[in-house]
C-alpha cells in the first residue's frame, strides 16, 4: 500500500487505514477488508480523477479484488488500470460530469447499491447507483460502466479475464 495515501473515510491517517462500518473502528484496510468479507458485504470504492495512476502495474488490481472490491467508481481513470481492474473481474464506474465523490459529501457509513446490470452488459452502458446514508435517506445518481469494449464486457460477465480463458478451454474439450 502506498504510504502516502490518504483514505478520506478515515481522517488523520495515513497509510492502508480506513474506518470498519458501522462499528467506526479505525483499522487497517485489510483487517477491515477481511472482516467485511466474513459478513459478506461487497464493498465499493470512490475515487477522484486518474485513478490508478502510479499503481504497480496488475497487482494494484489484483489486491483490489482480494481485498473484497467489486466496484470503483471515479471521476476518471489511469487507462491501463481500468483495463487491469476489468482483467481481474472488478468494475469500473464514472461519475457523470458535475459529480465527484466531494460533491456526494460521503462520510464511510453509507451502503451503496449499483442497478442496471441485470438486463444485459453493453460498453460504456448507463447505470445507476443508489446511496442509502445512515439517516435512511436516499440519493441516486447515474454512472457510466467503464466495460469499453464487448471483449471486456465478456471478460467481466465471467469474473476476468483467467475465468474467462479457462472456461473458453474447458469449453472447446
């Protein structure tokens, strides 16, 4: 993890810190990513503009989908990290313009649901995501899925890009 990042669900740190939900205990990302794992919650990350950028090549997606990710939404992303993120069966979302995870005033404690997937992937597709905040309120906002092309679309709907190649061996014997 980089040392310099600065995870905003978990003011004051530095580091791979973030605020396990709904307890606000402040933990390490993957104490807090294996505790969500073993309740079973997906989780979600929000990001700003080049996501990915300086990432170490395949592995920063790789360590996105062992920690429990299953979505980035983002302003923008680093081009070979989007296409990582898809390769390991993780889905990248954008914000549509004039939303930021700023602008959404996001404080950890919100569960957020993606929908629109279901009738049927298509690049660059239109979805929505709904934030339910700890008051019980509700805020929708559309996104656009980062699937680019229909290859990544197929790559995806298998869980990446190594479920897809072996399923398409298996498939062929």
């Amino acid at each position: 993890a980089n040392i310099r990042l600065r995870n905003e669900m978990a003011p004051g740190t530095e580091g791979g810190w973030t605020t396990l939900q709904p307890e606000g205990e402040v933990m390490t990302i993957y104490d807090a990513a294996m505790t969500y794992q073993q309740r079973g919650t997906p989780l979600v990350v929000f990001g700003g503009k080049e996501y990915g950028t300086g990432s170490s090549r395949d592995w920063a997606a790789k360590g996105t989908i062992l920690l429990g990710v299953k979505a980035v939404i983002t302003e923008s992303f680093e081009r070979i990290h989007r296409s990582n993120l898809v390769g390991m069966g993780v889905l990248p979302l954008n914000f549509k313009e004039g939303t930021t995870r700023k602008s959404l005033k996001l404080d950890g404690s919100e569960e957020v649901s993606i929908t629109g997937l279901s009738g049927g992937l298509e690049p660059r597709m239109d979805v929505q995501c709904t934030i339910r905040r700890k008051d019980g309120k509700e805020e929708t906002i559309p996104l656009t899925c980062r699937l680019d092309t229909r290859d990544e679309v197929e790559y995806y709907r298998h869980g990446g890009i190594l479920h897809y190649v072996l399923r398409s061996l298996l498939t062929r014997h």
